[in-house]
C-alpha cells in the first residue's frame, strides 16, 4: 500500500508499506479520503524529520481484529486520531479529557494511506444516505471547533467575537449562532489577498453579523464602539498574539477560550495583567485530544447545521497530493479546506 510522508522544506513522498493486520480488539480501515490540516502544513514547513501526514479521516471497515463485531465490517467510519486510555489517574478520576497516556496513530502510521489499523473503540460509523464521504471529511475539524465553542460556556444571546476565520473559525461562528448568540463578530487579518477574503466573505454565509480585518479596521476599537461593555464571550483560533485584544475587547467577567497555536517566537505573548485581574476574567485552553464531541459532529453533519459547500473548497486524488498541498498553503487561492480522496 502506499503512505504519505512529508518535512521540510516542503518535501511530499509516498511510500510503499505492507497492508496492516488487525490485532485484537483493532480494525483495519481502508481510506476514503481524508482533509489537510494546519498541522499537516506545519510539518512540511518545519520538520527536519520524515513525518505521516493525515488526520482528518473518513473510510470503510474491511477486517477485524478478534473480539471484535463482524458486524462492522463494511461499514463506513470516520476515525478519531487520539483516544483516552481509561486506565490512568485523570481517566479513572473522570476526567479523561486530561488522560496522561493518550493512544493515538499519528505516531507511525499516516491518515493519508491507502489503509489503517486503528482501536475499534476509535471509529465512529456514519450513514452515507445522510452525509458523503466528502463532507465527512468535516468531521474531526468541527470535533476541534466544537470543543473550543464548548469550553468558551455561551450563553443565550451573547455577544460573541471570533478570532480568526479559518476552518475552525468559521466553524465556531456557525456554532455560536446555533447556540442563540446575540451577534457574532468575525476578525481576520488581511483582506487584500485571494485567501484572505474569501475567507472572510464566507464568515457571513457562516451567519457573522459584522466583519473586521486588522488590515482594514481599528479591530478593538469598532468592537467596543458596536458593544461599549465588551463582549460576553471571545474565541480565539488564532495566532497567540490575538489574546491581548481578546483580553480588551471581553467584559467583566467574561471568558476567552483559545485554540491557536504558534510553532515560532509567536508563542510569546504580553498582555495587561492588572486589566485581567480587575476585568475577572478567564482565559481557557482549548486543546481537543482526546475528543470526545464526535457523536455531535456527526449529528450536526446529519442535519446539515452548517453549509457543507461552503467549508470545502478543494478536492483531489491521492496522486495530485503536491498540488493539493500546495493550493492548501497558498495565498493566492480561494481555499478553506481542502480534501484528498482515493
């Protein structure tokens, strides 16, 4: 079978490897398709190392390991890439979000492959009737966006402000509205190039109900003047940076969950403690491994909640992998998420 492997600088290569088998308590998975994420991009930007690529996908149970229901075979799944082990401390506590020995496959195997061998207790089957494999592809990301919209705790009619409008950010923006925000307020960096304003553009199919951009606006400024208490709740899927004006544009009392992250000097932020303090506010991590909302990305993919189209821009076969890489990094296309189908 072949496998995907990348590093830097910008490096693809695909590998042959034997077909796994399934041992117990496992399944062998064959892939359908599968979405590139920033990770992915970060890999082929930074890793000096030879790196699987894949996480976000979708495919159809061929074997079984033994204990296993045959059942499952045939069916289609979408596959979660890290999973609690229910044995250590925090899982047996109750709190396997915090689990201190994670089983992932990230490690040695790549979502971009022609099959995975994967824990039966790490697929989740889906009906094809109600959602394509495509769009399943989805999936994982919502599970990401999910978990951020989550631990930001909204409240009906909030008034909400999204840092960043990638896929993830796009996502949340289509949550909060689902979840009976007041208004919800976009920001991104630049409008000026193909990426950038599509981007945006899609933040109001999304239901955002004003738009900014650092390029263009007084980002901090326009949003105090439209809500002069601050926003009820910030989330943040941005660079780190963005933090110091979620921390200025919250209210008192409010929350600022935060999904970003910065693999440069970018990690380091200031921001005015006293106003932190005083405001009392919170500032929550949000970091989805293990995840545990797949039952609800799916549920929302089934009732088409968010349009689907709209959040996918690009698909390509497994053998035009270089140009799909290369449109996902680009800044001069229109692309959102892009997807490589077998």
């Amino acid at each position: 079978m072949k496998v995907l492997f990348g590093k830097s600088p910008f490096q693809l290569q695909w590998r042959d490897a034997p077909v796994p088998k399934p041992q117990s308590g496992q399944v062998l998975v064959r892939v359908e398709a599968g979405g590139i994420c920033g990770t992915d991009l970060h890999f082929l930007r930074n890793n000096e190392d030879w790196t699987p690529l894949g996480h976000e996908v979708v495919g159809i149970i061929e074997q079984i390991g033994e204990g296993v229901d045959d059942s499952l075979i045939g069916k289609s799944v979408i596959i979660e890439n890290h999973a609690a082990c229910g044995v250590c401390k925090q899982c047996k506590n109750g709190s396997s979000l915090y689990c201190e020995n994670l089983t992932t496959y990230m490690t040695n195997q790549a979502g971009f492959s022609d099959y995975l061998v994967i824990r039966q207790d790490m697929v989740h089957v889906y009906d094809k009737k109600r959602i394509d494999f495509i769009h399943a592809c989805l999936a994982e990301p919502l599970t990401v966006a999910l978990d951020v919209t989550l631990r930001a705790e909204l409240e009906l009619n909030d008034e909400v402000v999204v840092f960043g409008p990638g896929p993830i950010g796009l996502m949340v923006v289509r949550l909060a509205k689902l979840q009976g925000a007041r208004r919800v307020f976009l920001v991104g960096s630049k409008r000026s190039t193909p990426r950038g304003a599509y981007r945006l553009e899609l933040g109001k199919q999304m239901g955002a109900d004003l738009i900014l951009c650092y390029e263009e606006n007084d980002v901090v400024g326009e949003i105090l003047n439209a809500i002069p208490k601050g926003a009820d709740r910030v989330i943040v899927t941005a660079p780190p940076k963005t933090i110091t004006d979620a921390i200025q544009v919250s209210r008192f009392g409010g929350i600022v969950a935060f999904n970003g992250i910065e693999y440069g000097e970018g990690s380091q932020i200031t921001f005015d403690a006293n106003e932190f303090h005083f405001k009392k506010l919170q500032l929550r991590a949000s970091h989805a491994i293990p995840n545990h909302y797949f039952p609800i990305a799916i549920d929302l993919l089934n009732r088409h909640d968010l349009p689907l189209e709209a959040l996918l821009s690009h698909v390509f076969p497994f053998n035009e992998a270089e140009k799909a890489f290369q449109i996902a990094s680009s800044q001069q296309e229109k692309v959102l998420k892009v997807v490589l189908k077998s």
